[in-house]
C-alpha cells in the first residue's frame, strides 16, 4: 500500500482533513475501545502541537499528534492505525517520522502497557508506574535526547516515509 506523509500545525489543516483525523481518532479510542472521554481536549489547536498523518489513496490510514510540553520536550500522543491498515507497518513509519520531527529532543508518551515493547524499539524506557485510565492500562515512558539520528532506533521491519534508511 503506498503511502504519503503529512505534517502540518493546527491553522495548515483544512475542515475536511481534521475531519478525517478526529474521525480515525475517535474511532479507534472511543468506539472500538470503548472508552467514551472529551477526545477534543483543547491541545490540538496549541501552536506547537504537529499532526502527523499517513494517507492512501486520499484516505488517512495512520496517525498521531506531537505536542509541545514545558521545557522543550515533546509528547507523542494520539497514536494510531485504521483497522483495515493494521499489520502494514505504519505504525513503525508513524513513529520513525515522528522522531525524525522530534529530533534530539527529550519525548515522552503514555504507552498502552501492551505497546511497551513496541515504542521500546524506538528508544523508549519505563519512566514511572503504571495506571489505568478509561479502563486501560497505560505506562509513562521516555526518551532522553540522542546524539545520534533518531533514525537509527527504527526497527528495520518498520517501513520508512522519511529520508530515514
């Protein structure tokens, strides 16, 4: 399946595209998981927050959000596969473009426990106990700043949109 990358701040986004971005989000994390919560929680429209999103043929298949948090670090959030396009990989390309965005920045994110293992493979840590929220159990991890591309902690089966080999 080919794929396009896109990134864009809140003002770039036209009403069709965050459209489509808030239809993938909610329903994956408040339908299929049933977990019914505000998914409009204000920091979409932040300054610093970036969409990154993959599409094919026209129709957004992947995605997820950077935010600014204080100090510099950026937070990963929001991360997620359309179910017809699951098993593909782009959820690997989602976060090898996302670090490529993030840079040498400190990130975190709040990792369904479940997925530890999977943003371990991009240089991620436990970095606090884990809680449940919405009935699902989440784990705080981080990743420190590197001196090296953040490329170099894709997993080699995770397919690239970047310039990331």
């Amino acid at each position: 399946m080919p794929v396009e990358s896109h990134l864009a701040g809140f003002a770039d986004l036209d009403a069709r595209t965050f459209h489509d971005l808030l239809r993938l989000r909610i329903d994956a994390f408040v339908v299929e998981q049933s977990c019914p919560y505000p998914e409009l929680d204000g920091r979409d429209v932040e300054p610093g927050t970036r969409h990154l999103w993959l599409s094919s043929d026209g129709a957004v298949v992947a995605y997820l959000r950077i935010l600014a948090d204080p100090g510099g670090v950026a937070r990963i959030g929001r991360v997620v596969v359309a179910p017809a396009a699951r098993g593909a990989g782009l959820a690997g390309a989602l976060m090898a473009e996302a670090l490529a965005v993030v840079g040498d920045r400190r990130c975190v994110l709040d990792a369904q426990t479940h997925l530890i293992g999977f943003y371990a493979g991009f240089g991620f840590a436990e970095s606090g106990p884990g809680y449940v929220e919405d009935g699902i159990p989440h784990t705080p991890m981080r990743r420190d700043p590197t001196s090296g591309s953040s490329c170099s902690t894709r997993p080699a089966s995770a397919p690239t949109t970047s310039g990331c080999t």
